[in-house]
C-alpha cells in the first residue's frame, strides 16, 4: 500500500536516495512520501494518502459477505465484469434463501 521514507530529517545519515525509494515504490505499486515523526512531515499526508486510496478502491459484495474468506472478485486473474455479475446472483440467492427460511 504505501513505502514511507521514515526520519527524514536525518538527512546526512540517509542510506537510501530519495530517486531509489520512489523508483521502488513505482515498481511494487506503492504510494511513496519521506516523513518525519520527529519534525511533523507528511505523516497526515500520507496517511490521508492511504485513506483516500482505500476508498477510491472497489466494494466486492462477496467479499463483504464472504468476511474471513478469500475474495476471488480481488484476484488479478479473474474478469471482474464476470464477478461482478456472479456476485449479484450470489447476493440475490442468498438474500431470497434467507427470507424464506
């Protein structure tokens, strides 16, 4: 989800450059910020960074209703239009089996 670039106020014992760090980050899919606890830097941002990511990101129903469970909708190798759907039929079977019951 994220890479923070933590202590970054310790400029002059830096071990990792701020190019290798972000190039890192793109490479895995990450969101990247250097931060310091200590001098106040960027740790809202990053976390509003993160919290605006995750809401961006899809609901699966089955997921929600699945909790526990691994989501098949969230797997790369699976069509989500197709998830989609099924996932529609799930909810609305389930939904009618527990209403007649």
């Amino acid at each position: 989800m994220a890479l923070a670039g933590n202590k970054a106020d310790l400029e002059d014992k830096r071990q990792v450059t701020t190019e290798d760090a972000k190039l890192f980050a793109d490479q895995n899919g990450l969101i990247f910020m250097e931060t310091s606890a200590k001098v106040e830097t960027n740790i809202k941002e990053l976390f509003f960074k993160i919290a605006t990511t995750l809401a961006a990101q899809p609901v699966h129903a089955e997921c929600v209703i699945n909790l526990g469970d691994p989501c098949p909708a969230a797997e790369p190798s699976k069509s989500l239009s197709n998830d989609h759907h099924h996932s529609k039929q799930a909810i609305n079977r389930r939904t009618t089996d527990s209403t007649i019951h």
